[in-house]
C-alpha cells in the first residue's frame, strides 16, 4: 500500500516515536509543582519549547502549546482580534485559507465584525496587491497560509508581510503545510502549525504570537501556557512534536529536491498519460511533495475507491464526495476544474517506484471509472441554433459529460444550454469550456436550478 496522502497527516517519524516512549515514564507530573517530578515534567517541557521555537525562528516566551492546530488558529485568530478591537473590527483573509481560519472569520462576522475575503490567481495564490489594496484603518487583522493544503502553492507571505507591518497591522500565518520544510520568512506577527503534518503525534498545535502583539485570550483561561491554551500539558506528545520538527527539518533540503523531482514527473507525465486531464496549482511555488490534477467525466468519490483498490492512499479536493455536494472551497476560488479531483501529497522516503507503479495505475483507473459511469443519453432539444440539454436532478460529473457529447450537435457559433442544479455546474462548465476552447456565455435563471450557456468555437 502506498500512503501519498502527506498533507492530511504524516506517518509518525521514528524520532517522535523514541521520544515519545522515552518521555511517558519521565512526563507525567504536573510541570506546574516545585517538586521533583514536577520539575523534571517541566525541564521536558522547557525543552521542547526551545527547541520549537528554534525550528520556528521565535522567542521561546512567544510559544506556547495547544491540543491540536485547528485550536491554535482558532485562540490566534480570536486573541489577536479581541486584543486590537478598539482599532477596529475588519478581517481580511484569503479566499483559500485552511476551514479553521475561514470557520474563525464566520464567527467573527456573526459577532458583527467585517471580514474582506482575498481573491486568488488561477495558479491558487493571493497577489500582494490585493492584501495592499483591502488594508484599512480598522484592519484589526490579516490571515495568510504559508501554502495552500489542497494544491500545494505556496503564498507570497514574506511580501505581504511587510506591507501588513508597514500599515500596522498584524498578520497570523497558518504555517501548518509548510513548516517542517522550513521557517515562514518575513516579518508576520503570530503564526499557527500542527505537528501531525511533520510526522509529530496528533493532539499537539503551535501558537506563537510575537512580542509587542496586543493578544486578549478568549474564553476560560487558567495559568498554563502564558494563559492561552487553558489545560494541563500532553508533555510526552509535546516531546515527541518538538523532536520530530528538529530531525524533519535536517532532512529537509534533500529530501525536498528529491520529492520535487517525483511530484515534477507526475505533472508532466498525467496529461500524457490521461486525456482530459488539468493540472492545477503553480507549477513552480509549490511544496515539494504536491500534486493536484483534475480528470474531466469522472466521478472523485470512485476515482479514490478505484485507487485505494489498488494500493494508492491518495485524497480529494472534488464535489462528488459523500461528505459534500458542494466543491472545494479552494478549488472553486481558483476557478479551475474540480471534478474527478485527486491530491497526490508525497511523504518524506517515498519510492521512486511507488510513484512509477501510481502512474501505471492511474490511466487504467480513470478509464474504468469513466466506462462506469457512462453517459446518460442525454435529454437535448433543438431549437434553431440551439441545443437544451436537461440535466436537472444529474450530479457531477453528469451535466458535463451531457455537455461534451452534444457540442458537436451544433454548428459553430451556435449555442448549447445546460439545465442543472448541481452546484459543482457553477464550476466545472466554465472550466470544460476553457480546457475545450469553446466560450462560455454565463449563467441564466432558470425554472429549476440555473441554465449554463456554451458557444461552440471550434
């Protein structure tokens, strides 16, 4: 079996499993107590906290520990807004941060705060002008991901950094894809991270908030961790996170270049490989072990079955999954393709012949689930120049795949109309047409759902 599923959570490194064991007999008593225990508990504690906060580029005083990285940004996100509220009560983040920091925003916006959402290239990243341009004089704070969980492009955080610190204005840096490979440079202000994505034990987030940041925690607090993550300390887990970050981060350099080269083959080689087929994120800013294509006609929640079948953990960014009818939140952002989604997210020590074994896989893979699907005859209407296509109550991949079989129905420069009230239509029809070179002319209400309507140009 072959796990490239890296960005959801990384197998434990051996480091965090010796420290891990080692600390259970030594980290169990209360680091808070003056006696022996207590304080062998807090020397473990202390120096995992150092050694954190070298990895990071911090002050160890500026780092604290919490239970997980979605809580880090959750306390980050609402302590550094409470802490400027008499500046003002407007948010500005990207319009593909993590759920946890656009789950934060909506809270903030439900209490009666104003959140600017950030538009984003087709490549996935913001561009510094337009952190530039939404700053105001009541900017309490802004949010930017290190680099983007689902398509792996990294963000101009150090630029947009600066122009935050030169308006005033704090900026929270979601660092959790990024930072075992490396410290997020620039002058950013408070910064969040989460230790399963390095291979770390799960439980266990990072929180650093520079000196001179005002910071009002929320919510009950108690004396543990300069007060912003109330709760007596996992220390063993807390251990074995640091450790883990320190060894990840000596491998770093060369292990980088050679994932680069895998994930860089994977690009290159799919479109050869699989027809239909858009590979989305930047080509070059990215992490080095992130992949992500989209496959036309193809349904996402079979495509994974389909791999996981035959020995590929791989994940998902599409519409067609159990858990959602609606697309990727970043996928929709960028405005690219995103059915038959899959994110290929290489661990460190991954085989070159895994990723060869994944490739011959993969076009025997998409093709079953294509034939699988078939496509519905679809429902179309003539009318002068006109096709109408009925794919009312059909899900992703459906309406498309109605669409691609009738454009050549229609002389060119004639139309065709999509009936659909699937969401993921909104989305997928003006990506179809862009890989297809054929115009699309918009979206129309309709009786039921809305109609999409294509010209055909070639």
């Amino acid at each position: 079996m072959s796990y490239f599923d890296a960005a959801s959570a990384v197998p434990l490194h051996p480091v965090a499993r010796q420290a891990l064991l080692a600390s259970i007999d030594e980290g169990w008593a209360d680091p808070a107590r003056l006696y022996r225990e207590g304080r062998r508990a807090r020397m473990l504690i202390d120096a995992a906290r150092e050694a954190a906060a070298e990895a990071v580029g911090c002050r160890a005083d500026e780092l604290v520990f919490t239970s997980s990285g979605t809580r880090a940004v959750h306390s980050g996100v609402a302590g550094a807004l409470a802490g400027r509220r008499r500046v003002g009560r407007h948010l500005i983040v990207s319009s593909v941060e993590h759920s946890s920091v656009l789950h934060s925003a909506e809270v903030f916006e439900a209490d009666g705060g104003v959140v600017t959402r950030v538009p984003v290239l087709r490549s996935g990243a913001v561009t510094v002008e337009s952190y530039e341009e939404t700053l105001r004089s009541d900017t309490a704070l802004a949010c930017l991901q290190s680099a983007n969980h689902e398509v792996g492009t990294e963000q101009p955080v150090a630029a947009v950094a600066e122009v935050c610190r030169e308006a005033g204005v704090p900026l929270l840096v979601d660092a959790a894809q990024s930072l075992g490979w490396g410290p997020v440079e620039g002058p950013w202000s408070l910064l969040t991270a989460s230790a399963h994505k390095w291979g770390g034990p799960s439980g266990v987030g990072l929180l650093v908030v520079r000196k001179g940041v005002r910071f009002a925690p929320r919510g009950p607090v108690d004396e543990r961790e300069s007060g912003r993550a109330a709760g007596f300390e996992n220390i063993p887990a807390i251990v074995a996170a640091a450790a883990s970050l320190r060894a990840v981060r000596a491998e770093a350099v060369a292990e980088a270049v050679r994932l680069r080269e895998l994930t860089e083959r994977i690009r290159a080689r799919v479109p050869d490989l699989v027809p239909d087929v858009e590979v989305v994120g930047d080509p070059e800013r990215r992490l080095p072990g992130v992949v992500t294509f989209s496959c036309l006609y193809v349904d996402g929640e079979t495509l994974l079955h389909e791999l996981d079948r035959a020995g590929f953990s791989v994940s998902s960014g599409s519409s067609c999954t159990s858990s959602t009818l609606t697309p990727s939140h970043v996928l929709k952002a960028m405005g690219v393709l995103s059915e038959g989604n899959v994110r290929v997210s290489l661990p460190p020590g991954t085989a070159e012949e895994d990723v060869e074994r994944f490739l011959a896989v993969l076009p025997g893979a998409v093709a079953g689930v294509r034939e699988k699907l078939g496509a519905p005859a679809p429902t179309a209407v003539v009318r002068e120049h006109e096709l109408v296509v009925d794919s009312l109550g059909k899900l992703c991949p459906i309406p498309v795949i109605e669409l691609a079989k009738v454009i050549g129905d229609v002389p060119v420069g004639g139309t065709v109309r999509v009936l659909s009230d699937d969401e993921a239509a909104r989305l997928d029809i003006p990506a179809w047409c862009a890989m297809r070179g054929q115009e699309y002319m918009g979206e129309e209400p309709a009786d039921r759902g809305s109609a999409y309507v294509v010209r055909r140009l070639v």
